[in-house]
C-alpha cells in the first residue's frame, strides 16, 4: 500500500517548479546589480534619510500592490493551514503500539476504544482496520489507502496558493526591477552631473530595489511555509501508511491464533 506513482509525479513537478524559481531568482539577481551600478553613478545626489513602510510600499510602484495582494492571500493560507493541520496531521503518537496490544489479547472494542479517542489519519486508519478486520486484507488494505489519499487531498487544500505566490513575487519583483531601470536609462540620455540629474536617476533605482526586494522577501516567506507543510504532510502520510501495515499485519497475526485448526 502505497502512493509510489503520484509520489514520482509530485518530485518531477517540484524539480522543474525549483529550475525555474532559479532561473527567476538569478535574473532578478542580474538585475538588482544593474540597479546597483545606476545608484553608484548617482550616490552623492541626496542625503541619505530613514523610510517608513508606507513610503517605502509607495516607492516600489505599482508591482507593490498586486505583491500586497499576495502577501495577504499568503497569510490567510498560512494561517488556515496551521489551524486545519492540528486534525490533519496528526499522528497520535502511542496509539498504535496501545491498539496493536489490545488486538494481540483479542480486546477489539478496547482497541476500538483507543482510536476514537484520537483525531486524525492515524486514528481513521486503525479504527477502519479494526471495525472490518473480518474483510479480506486487500479490502482492507483498499480501504486504508482510500482513507490515506482522502486526507492527503485535504491537506493539499489551498497549498497551491502558497506555491504560486513563490513563484509569482519574485517575477513581480522582477518587472518591477525592469519598469524602474527602464526609466533609469531614460534618465540616463542627455543627462549631465547635475543634482537634478542624479536624483532623476535614484527615483528610477529606487523603484527597481524596492519592488526586487518585496518580491524576493515574500517568495522566501511563502517558500518556508510550503515546505513547512509539505514536510508535515509527508510525515502524516507515512506515518499513517506505516500504522495501516503494523495494524494490518497485527489483526492477521491474532486471527490466524484464534482461526481453528485443521484435522
């Protein structure tokens, strides 16, 4: 019993997801040291002051408000996730262990018992076991994995969110980086050393660094807490599976010592 194939397909998805966060991440790199060597040019132009959030948001240009947007969807998500993995990612430490005793001295109901005292994909596995442990073992087995893919699924819920606000910020970022070296180089012609001049050219820079470093500050955010919960929802799957194979294997054993035996 097991979730080998969407496994593989989940890994494949995920190696070309991080190629091309890389790739995405290191031209916005090319283009944060561009940036850099605009603000050079022009680093005597104004004196260097202290900026609130509300400035620096205004600063970033418009690439701040949709990035805006998905830091607050990614919160939401965040927040959400934590609450419903309380249930959903429980693995009931001990209660395998006290069930598979209870089992081996033939006190079903107690075993029964146990399990619903716990909530989570543990719990439904042994307690779905346990209740059609006169069914077949591939039945079983069915029902364990149904009870294991249905939950995975739950879990899932909303990830994708967190996974496209990886992927999206640092590209917002991005464009914003390209709008201000845009109006940078058109800054740029004609101008001379002036005053004017070089603070032309920081506005342009400015906007540039700021979106950059708003998007690439939300993508390591939402990047943290996908694997947070990725890692989490691995850990509940096997840790589940594992439960389904040691019950399984528990309710045949006391079977085959309580079955009558043959003349």
């Amino acid at each position: 019993m097991n979730l080998q194939a969407t496994a593989i397909a989940a890994g494949t998805a995920a190696k070309k997801t991080r190629s091309f966060r890389s790739v995405m991440t290191g031209l916005a790199t090319i283009a944060t040291v561009a940036c850099l060597s605009g603000a050079a040019w022009a680093q005597d132009a104004a004196p260097a002051k202290q900026m609130g959030p509300l400035e620096f948001f205004q600063k970033g240009g418009f690439v701040m408000y949709p990035l805006l947007l998905l830091s607050l969807t990614a919160i939401a998500v965040i927040v959400e996730r934590f609450i419903a993995y309380n249930l959903l990612a429980a693995t009931s430490p001990g209660l395998v262990p006290n069930v598979i005793q209870k089992i081996r001295s033939g006190d079903y109901q107690g075993a029964l018992g146990l399990a619903g005292q716990q909530q989570g994909p543990v719990a439904d596995v042994v307690t779905t076991v346990v209740q059609n442990r006169n069914d077949d073992k591939e039945i079983l087995e069915s029902r364990a994995e149904e009870i294991v893919v249905a939950y995975e699924l739950r879990m899932e819920k909303f990830m994708w969110l967190l996974d496209s606000a990886t992927t999206l910020s640092p590209l917002l970022g991005l464009l914003g980086t390209i709008i201000g070296m845009v109006r940078v180089f058109q800054k740029f012609q004609g101008a001379g050393q002036s005053e004017a001049a070089k603070a032309g050219v920081l506005n342009g820079v400015g906007e540039s660094l700021y979106a950059t470093a708003s998007g690439i500050f939300v993508a390591l955010i939402c990047f943290l807490f996908y694997n947070y919960f990725t890692a989490r929802r691995r850990n509940a799957v096997g840790e589940t599976e594992q439960a389904a194979t040691r019950v399984l294997t528990a309710v045949s054993e006391a079977q085959r010592k309580t079955a009558p035996s043959r003349p």
